[in-house]
C-alpha cells in the first residue's frame, strides 16, 4: 500500500507580471491519497503583479485556478482577510485537505449547488480530482476526455448544459484566496522539470556485454547497469507508434490506474491532461489480450533465467506495458515480492532516480513491516521538495535518462523513481533467477506475506507452491544455493575474525 501526502511547510512564491504567469516552453499504483498542508518552494513569494522566479512553468499551463495564492501571501498583504474563511463559515477551522474529504462524499450534483453558496465553496468544488474521482467512479473507463475532469463529468451526465461556458469560468478568479493546498495542487501540474534535475547521470553504461559479465558485474553484486543495444532486434522498436498501436488494439482495453480504457481513448486523454498525477496506463496482461505486441519484442539475453515460470499460468504477473504522457510515471517503491526487474523504452524518455536496499530515499516513509509506503503526493513534489537533499548525501542515488532503446537493470530490493519526461512507451519485465531465488522465497515466506506479495490472488500459497515447483523442476537448487550462501557467509566472517581467540581481527 502506498499512500502520499504533502510535507508540512508553508512558504511564499514570487511573480513579476500582472499578466498570466509567464510561462517558458519547453511525472504501478494508483491508490487514495491524502495530503497533509503543502510545502512551497524555499524564498518564493508570489504576488499577482510580479513574475515567477526560480522555476519554470509549462507553456501550456493555464493561469492559477482561481487565482488561489498561497498562504504565506497573506500575511504580506496586510489588510486582506482570507475569502476561504469567509465562504466556509463554520467550516473554516477545518483544513483544506479535510474539506476536499468531505466534499469527496457527495456527487457531482450536490457539489454544483454547493458551487453557488459562496466564492469558497466555488474554488473548493472546482478542485479538479474531485471531479476525476465522479468520472472515474461513475464511468470507470468509459468516458472520452474532454478538457478537464469537469468539464467531462458535466458533458457526459449532462449533455444539455452549456460546457463552454463551465470551460470558461475555469479561469474566474477570486480574489484573496488564500490556501497553500490547492495552490501547491496547481502549480505540481504545471511545473516544468528543472534542468538541474535532470543534469546527472551517473549510472554504468554498457554495450554488447557479455552474459557472463552482466551476472558477475550486476546482477551479482546487484548494481543498476543501463544496457545499450540490446533491443536493436525488436520489431517494437520501429513499429510501436500511436497508430501502429491504436489499430492493432482496436476495442482492447487495458489497466489504467483504477479503470480500463481502449488505448484511443487513453492518448486522447494524455494529449489533454494537464494533472499533477496523469492516469498511467500499466497493463499486466498486455500480450494476452494483443498476442502481437508479446511476439514483437524479445527479453534480452541477460535476463532469459525466469524461475517464476515453474509455476506456469500460476505465476504472479510479470511483464507490463507501460504507456504514458510527460509528466507521468512511478513513485517510490521497491519491486514487488523481492525480484529484479529489467526496463526497456521504445518510445520516449524516462527519467530514473534509485537508491540502494540500505537507504531510504528522502521525504519516503516505510511502515516497520514494509506494507505500506508514505511519500509525497507527486513525483513532480517529489523533485521540489527533496530532491536537494540528495545532492548532500554520503549515498547519492544513481540516476539517468532512459532513451528510446536503452533498457535499465533494477535490482531486487532498490528503491526508484521514474517519471516520463515525454510521452514514453515501455515494455518491463520482473524476474527471479538463481541468483535471487534464496531473498524472493525469504520475502514469500514472511509471517505478513499475505500483505506483502503482490499480483497474485494466492499470496498465501505463492511460497509453498513455488518452492515445491523449483525443487520439481531442479531438484537440490535450493538446498545448494543455501550452502553455497552459508559458506560465503562463514568466509566473510573468518576473513574478519580471529577464529582462534574468537574475536575481530583489528588492523592499523
Ligand atoms: O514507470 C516506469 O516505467 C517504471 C516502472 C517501474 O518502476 C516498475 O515497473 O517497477
């Protein structure tokens, strides 16, 4: 389980124009989030007539919802008095996050006649994933995207309302709106990616390496490699484009955060969307549904041993295609049931973030049994928020840039980050081979497995079963990966030992 919330600072953002924001041209779960109050970026105060400094908003982002400002601008605005409070009445002491809650419960219906009882409850009900929940719940994945979640909701469940005129009033604005939440909402959707986030690149590049020296130099010591050149044969790589796809898919639908969509009506989607969170379409059953796209690509040589095959149409799930627009992508997670993955791009760029088993990454807070994750809400205020404090790290994370053709090793137990920087077409796949056979079955063996294993519906038996097909399949595997680690183990220990006095060996 994974949930995300906002870290608890409140600063101000600066703005030179009295115009729209000036904007330069130029983010495998989707579970409920909650948000705690928002963290703005450090020495930034924005006031409507000056222009933003320190960050770089996307060309197509529309102005600040509402003219929502945040808090912190209140209090350089002497005199004003918060509209949020005045609208809510009563309400007011609860917290935005709280009152988004709250608004959660009704539909969209009850939140229309709310809109009109006051400028507040106008800004608070316009909050846009309020509306892509309704559309989301309501409609699963048979709506046609139509310019916000909104405005979607309303032409669909009402088609004989003027929607032009609900697009337009979008843009009304309030005046001395104060409430970093939805300030902070805004402007993770419309926030380009900072060059400096995307300046380092310190991962192992290889090219047309042997098996032998993949196993000895990654897969072993279980290091991030980025491998060049290994999918030059896949027919994907030249075909896989949105028409090719669309037509080949025709009416199949495919898993997309909480709903299924046809893959037309999802790049409709993605060339409209403009959220902090964009749908990602992950799909497990990919070459199932479409045996084409299974035949048209191969898993690299380095990563042919899939032990998980034993187990036949009983396995958990292991490849996905991955589909998504600028900005989308993975928070931080470790993969599922300890194995290792491998990550290839076929369309677009990815940018990857990943730290070692050892070291949590920053503003990312695990439950002690592992089960659950906190973390912030978005990717994007994953790099605002944290992604400095990295730079002063003994452990910096290993990162690149993921192009087109390059698939990247992620070992079992890293933790990672991955957002699309254009829209991205991926193929990965989850693997156990021997050399993590032994940490995969210690993982599926956990007294909590039942909450910790993943994509199966048998969590419980996934242990015994796969155990019981290994030693089938390959008998003494087990037992001689478990001696060979018990002498490594006892090696490492005489290497550090006086085994005849029984203490540490010290050296100056
Ligand atoms: O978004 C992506 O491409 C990364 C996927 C990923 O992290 C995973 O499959 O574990």
């Amino acid at each position: 389980m994974l949930s995300c919330r906002r870290s608890l600072l409140s600063q101000t953002i600066k703005r030179k124009t009295k115009n729209k924001p000036k904007n330069k041209t130029k983010v495998k779960t989707h579970k409920k989030v909650s948000r705690t109050r928002d963290y703005i970026p450090k020495n930034m105060h924005l006031e409507d007539n000056e222009e933003e400094v320190g960050f770089n908003l996307k060309s197509s982002a529309p102005s600040r919802s509402h003219g929502v400002q945040p808090l912190g601008n209140l209090y350089f605005n002497p005199g004003a008095i918060n509209s949020r409070n005045i609208g809510l009445g009563t309400l007011q002491i609860l917290s935005d996050e709280l009152v988004l809650e709250i608004l959660g419960l009704l539909e969209g219906t009850q939140l229309g006649v709310l809109a009109t009882v006051s400028k507040s409850f106008y800004v608070f009900t316009s909050h846009e994933p309020l509306w892509r929940n309704l559309v989301l719940d309501n409609l699963k994945g048979r709506f046609f995207y139509n310019r916000s979640w909104k405005v979607t909701y309303i032409s669909t469940f009402h088609p004989s309302f003027d929607v032009s005129r609900s697009a337009r009033s979008s843009g009304l604005r309030v005046r001395d709106f104060y409430s970093d939440y939805l300030f902070q909402s805004w402007l993770c959707a419309n926030l380009e990616m900072k060059p400096e986030w995307l300046e380092r690149d310190n991962i192992i590049r290889k090219r047309g390496i042997s098996v032998d020296d993949f196993l000895t130099n990654f897969e072993e010591p279980n290091k991030p490699v980025l491998l060049e050149g290994c999918m030059d044969n896949w027919d994907a790589l030249g075909k896989w484009d949105r028409d090719y796809l669309v037509n080949l898919c025709g009416d199949a639908l495919f898993a997309v955060g909480p709903v299924k969509m046809r893959l037309d009506d999802y790049f409709s989607y993605a060339d409209q969307v403009k959220e902090e969170r964009p749908l990602y379409l992950f799909d497990p059953k990919f070459a199932e549904k479409i045996p084409t796209l299974g035949s048209e690509y191969d898993v690299p040589v380095y990563f042919r041993e899939d032990l998980f095959s034993v187990l036949g149409n009983r396995r958990p799930d292991y490849r996905w295609i991955i589909i998504g627009p600028a900005g989308s992508g993975s928070s931080f997670h470790i993969d599922p049931n300890s194995t290792s993955a491998w990550n290839a791009v076929i369309r677009g760029s990815k940018k990857w973030i990943l730290f070692p088993p050892d070291v949590v990454p920053p503003g990312v807070h695990p439950s002690p049994d592992g089960a659950e994750v906190a973390c912030p809400v978005s990717i994007i205020e994953w790099f605002m928020n944290f992604y400095d404090a990295t730079k002063d790290w003994k452990k910096r994370p290993i990162e690149c840039i993921c192009k087109a053709g390059e698939v990247i090793f992620v070992p079992n137990g890293w933790w990672h980050l991955v957002i699309n920087l254009e829209e991205s077409v991926a193929i990965t796949q989850n693997y156990v081979s021997r050399r993590n056979l032994l940490n995969v079955l210690d993982f599926l063996k956990k007294p909590n497995a039942s909450k910790l294993v993943s994509g199966t519906t048998d969590r419980i038996n996934l242990y015994e079963n796969f155990k019981n097909a290994i030693e089938a399949s390959f008998p003494g595997t087990i037992d001689g990966l478990r001696l060979k680690a018990k002498q490594k183990k006892m090696s490492f220990w005489d290497s550090v030992t006086d085994s005849k006095v029984g203490a540490f060996k010290f050296s100056f």
